[in-house]
C-alpha cells in the first residue's frame, strides 16, 4: 500500500467526472466555502471589537497574508491537478509523515468549517422564524436539516452543487454591495478621518484582529479539491485561488471600512451590535435590505455547508486511495460519480459536534466562533507546510529561479505569525482549549499514520 500521492495520481479520475465544471463554477467553490456574506454580517463586529478603527487595516494585511499563499499554491496548481488539494502538493514534497500532517489538518480544517458555518445556520434562521412566527425551532432539528440537504445535494452532481452555490453566493454578495455603496455615497466623497488616523486602535488589538480576520479567508484554496473535475484544471484551479484571495480582500476590507463609517454616523458601537446589516441599511437609506442581508447570510451559509462538505470529501477521498483512510471510502457513486461515501462521513462528522453543543445550549453564533477558531489551526498548518515546501517542488519540476523562495517565506511567517496569534496571549473559555483539541486530534491522527505503516512495510517485508 502506498502512503504517499505519486505523480501519476495527477492524471487519474478517481471515478470522478472529469472536466465538468466550467472556470466560474470552479471558482464557486473557493469563494462559498469562504461564505463571505457571514464576514460583514458576523465577523467584522468581532474583529471591531478588537482592532477598532484599524478594522479596515486588519482585513487589509489579511489579504496581503492571503495573497502570499495564494501565490504559493497557485504555482503548485499550475502543474498538478488532483482531488487532495494541498494534501497532493505537500506529499509531493515533504516527508510522509508531514504530508499526512497536512492530510489530517486539511480535513479537520473543512470538516469544522462546516461545523462552524451549521452554527452559524441554525442562528440565523432562528432570528428570522422568530420575527415571522413569534417563537424558535429546535436548534439540532435546523443543523440537522440544512446538513442533509447538503449531504444530498453533494451526493447528487457536483455540477448541481456548484451552479447552486454560485447563484447563492452572487446574489447575498450583491445586496451587500448595495447597502455599502449607498452608505459611501450618502457620507460623501471623502475619508473617515478617525478610522484614517487609526484613532484609539493599540497594537495587541490589532494583532488579535488580525488573526481573527484571516478566519474570514479560510478555504479559498478549496477549488484545489476539483482538480479532477474542473475544465482545463491547470488554467482554471490558479486563477480561481487568486481571484477568491483578491476578491475577498477587497470585499472583506471595503465593507469594514463602510460598516465602522456607519456606525460612527449612527453613534454606535459596531463591535456590541447583534444585528449590524440592519444598523447600515437604516443608515444607507434602504432599512428593508437588512432584512435581505440576513437571508442572504442564511442561505451563504447553507452554500457553505455544502462547500465544505464537497471539499472535505474528495480530500477523504483521496486520503482512502493512499492508505490514510478506510479503502471503502474511496470508491465513488457508479451514475452519479460522486465520493458518495466520503461525502456521507464528512456531513456526518460535521453535524455531530453541532448537535451535541446545540443540544447542550450552545448558541449559534458560539458554536460559529468555535468550530470556526479550531477549523483555523487545520488551516493555519496546513498552509504553512504547503507554502515551506515549495522551493523544493519547484527544483523537482525544474522551475526554480533565483529569489522564488522569497514568497514562501514570506507566506510561511505570516502563518507562523497567525498561529502565534491565536495562542498568546492564552484565549479565554472554551477558545484557550482549542489548541488542546487540535493537538490530540493531530497527535492520534500520525499514531494510525505510524500504524498503518508499519503493518504496510512489515507485509512488504514478508512478502
């Protein structure tokens, strides 16, 4: 049994359909799995609440950030096209054993975003059944609901899945655009000079904010995942990670910029707000566009569910062709040429933490907070291994000139710098126990890694 991706695996199919979903299709992917219409909505009131007017500088050194790994995995996409995602690019280069380490991180990564993202479901449709109907539903019912729909629609046609999201995410996306551009224009053509002059933000505030803005951004590599399936995969795949990281830090940072301007006009804190789409609409002029926001985020956050439960299973896929998973999950849907399998575990695996804490009392915008802040350590490891091993990539495949290590290393200290940021100062609450969670789930992940290979070279050995 092989532990590690070949180069031949770059050409196969896996029983997937190949060269199915068109360049904005791909792209779809990336940018759903990311659900940028939760940012404004529920992350930038937490990352104001840190960095205060140097919100918009937060989002801005992100996507510089973001930008440096994309760059780095859009050189590896520009000459391998699988289902592993990074996965694929670290085991072309790195020691087994730290290529199942991105494996594990990569796929806890996309398995708790979507946890995080369920949470975040089943909080927002609360809010609005509670303003149609008077009272909530069940919160594990809701998760429950939105995860099987996700897990049939995977099943069925990534094609389906894509075109979906793409829709979804495009309209939330606009309505956003709207709010922003008529609260930009109603303050007039000139610049908020508090949030200018950086006025009353301190350094560690903008260190934590930071790093909880790169929350917004994880995932925008995911259209790696359909290398198998996406057209042209050596074209589209790079430009889709680039554009996601680009468009993203641009929305990201041009809707906190508007949103603390909207809030400084109305006279309110946007860091307190539980409802800061309605506080801008109200000021933009169009009040009965919040409430559109907050459908949109409830259904972006149903796209990504969906997003994250299709990349997740075609990692897992790919992990069951090489020997880091049960062989069963890497058989494939005989019509619908699907993971069919590995998209059921995925969902399932995602579900069940947010049932549990839902069940428990957990709110949902806790569980978003959570699952979402330990979806980042996968992230975060996953990202930096893959970006350090480049230089050696490129040797392999005779690419390397004088200086391309720079941006790794650039990009690797930036995420060095991130997971630095997420441990000291130590979180309070259940976030200072995260890192604990993230470290035994890795820990117990290599021990089966070092079993499995063991057995495998004591089989050769006696064969």
């Amino acid at each position: 049994m092989e532990l590690i991706v070949n180069e031949r695996s770059e050409k196969a199919d896996y029983g997937l359909r190949r060269g199915i979903l068109s360049p904005l299709e791909t792209l779809a992917q990336s940018v759903s799995t990311m659900a940028p219409t939760t940012t404004p909505a529920a992350t930038i009131p937490l990352v104001c609440a840190l960095a205060g007017n140097g919100t918009w500088l937060a989002y801005a050194l992100a996507t510089v950030a973001v930008l440096l790994v994309a760059l780095c995995i859009e050189r590896y996409a520009r000459h391998s096209a699988s289902p592993g995602s990074l996965y694929t690019y670290a085991s072309m280069t790195l020691p087994p054993w730290l290529g199942a380490t991105v494996a594990w991180s990569l796929l806890l990564a996309y398995v708790a975003t979507g946890s995080s993202v369920i949470g975040g479901f089943y909080h927002y449709a609360n809010l609005l059944l509670r303003d149609a109907t008077g009272h909530a539903y069940s919160a594990v019912l809701l998760a429950t609901l939105v995860t099987c729909v996700s897990i049939w629609i995977a099943y069925r046609d990534v094609k389906i899945s894509a075109r979906l999201m793409l829709w979804i995410e495009a309209a939330s996306v606009t309505v956003i655009v709207i709010v922003v551009t008529l609260l930009l224009v109603r303050h007039g053509w000139h610049l908020d000079q508090e949030q200018l002059h950086l006025h009353g933000m301190t350094g560690s505030g903008l260190r934590l904010g930071l790093v909880l803005a790169l929350f917004s951004f994880v995932g925008f590599e995911s259209a790696t995942t359909l290398g198998s399936e996406a057209r042209d995969p050596l074209k589209t795949i790079p430009r889709a990670v680039i554009q996601s990281a680009v468009l993203a830090g641009a929305f990201f940072t041009i809707c906190a910029y508007a949103e603390v301007l909207g809030f400084h006009t109305a006279g309110q804190d946007l860091g307190a707000s539980q409802a800061p789409m309605y506080v801008l609409a109200r000021v933009g002029g169009v009040p009965v566009l919040g409430l559109l926001i907050d459908i949109g985020a409830l259904v972006s956050l149903f796209a990504g569910t969906l997003a994250c439960i299709t990349a997740a299973a075609r990692v897992l896929m790919l992990m069951a062709h090489n020997g880091l998973a049960h062989s069963s999950l890497r058989n494939t849907h005989a019509r619908n040429h699907t993971p069919s399998r590995a998209v059921v575990i995925t969902g399932i695996a995602a579900l069940l933490p947010v049932a549990v804490l839902a069940a428990r009392g957990a709110s949902g915008l806790d569980v978003y907070g959570w699952l979402g802040s330990l979806a980042t350590y996968g992230f975060i490891v996953a990202y930096a291994l893959v970006c350090l091993a480049l230089p050696r990539y490129l040797r392999t495949h005779d690419v390397f000139r004088p200086g391309s290590q720079v941006v790794p290393w650039l990009a690797g200290m930036a995420m060095l710098f991130a997971l630095v940021g997420n441990l000291y100062p130590v979180p309070e609450g259940p976030y200072g126990k995260l890192p604990y969670v993230y470290l035994a789930y890795l820990t117990a992940s290599l021990l089966w890694f070092f079993i499995r290979r063991r057995g495998t070279d004591a089989a050769l050995g006696g064969s």
